[in-house]
C-alpha cells in the first residue's frame, strides 16, 4: 500500500510523491501500545477514567488551537473546517478523532461498569 503526496514548489510546479508502507504496521503499533496499557490496569484502576479523559482534553485543546487560527483572520462562526488552512484542518480532525476515542472509552466503561 502507499501514500500519494502532491507537492508545489515556487514556480508552482507540481511534484507527485509516493511513500510505501505496511497497513499491518499500525496494527501492530496499537497491539504494543494495548500490551503496555492493558496489563497496567489491574494495577491502576484509576487508569481507566484517567486516560480517556486526558484524550478528551487534548482533543479539546487541539479544536481550541485549529478555531484560534480563524479567530485571528476574524472568521468568528464557521462549522467545519473549509475555511481553515490544511495544516489546522489537519488538528482540528485530529482534534474530534481524540474526543470521540476519549467518549467511546468512557461509554465502555461505564457499561462495563454497570451494576444489574
């Protein structure tokens, strides 16, 4: 699998890159970080609201960070992220993607949680 990148330089010639990499790759990443993690938990409980809540906070402080951006070119409401350049469109997707990890893991532990 690969990543097709298209640059422009000064003159605004166009360049094509291909970057090559494994999709299994990312795989095995979240499989090292979930062996790291995991096993922590039966030791730190307090692991499970800690961590959650600490992605939702930086989901929020990256939205924070991408919304500023706007603000100084004096766009005051906007939805979305048409009007942002591609680096803070990048943070702001970034952004939600760790609130809604951070939500989805509270949700399951409240669930799992849950007395019947």
């Amino acid at each position: 699998m690969s990543v097709w990148i298209n640059r422009k330089d000064r003159n605004g010639k166009s360049y094509l890159r291909q970057i090559d990499f494994d999709p299994l790759i990312m795989i095995a990443v979240i499989g090292i970080l979930a062996a790291i993690i995991i096993p922590q938990v039966k030791f730190y409980p307090s692991l499970l609201l800690i961590l959650p809540f600490t992605c939702i906070i930086i989901g929020l402080v990256l939205l924070s960070v991408s919304k500023i951006s706007l603000y100084r070119k004096g766009i005051w409401f906007s939805f979305g992220s048409k009007l942002m350049t591609k680096g803070y469109a990048s943070l702001y997707k970034l952004g939600y993607l760790f609130i809604f990890t951070g939500m989805l893991v509270v949700l399951m532990v409240l669930a799992g949680t849950r007395v019947r």
